[in-house]
C-alpha cells in the first residue's frame, strides 16, 4: 500500500523501475496508490 508514499521523486522513480523489472521477467506486481501521474508513468 502506498509504496512511494513517503519517499522522494528520485527514490520513487528506482522503486518502480524495480517493480517494472519484476513485471518484464513475469511477476505480478500490484501497486495500490492515489498518485495516479506515477501510474501514468509506469
């Protein structure tokens, strides 16, 4: 819940670049946030 909530744009942006290296070798990875732009991004 709210993985980048607390952290800042640069920190935010390694923790979802991890997440979506997860997604590329096929593991399921669900986000739940309200910051909907850093879903947009990903």
């Amino acid at each position: 819940d709210e993985p980048t909530g607390n952290l800042d744009p640069g920190l935010s942006a390694e923790i979802m670049d991890l997440f979506d290296q997860f997604s590329q070798v096929g593991v399921t990875v669900l986000i739940a946030t309200h910051d909907l732009g850093l879903i947009a991004r990903y």
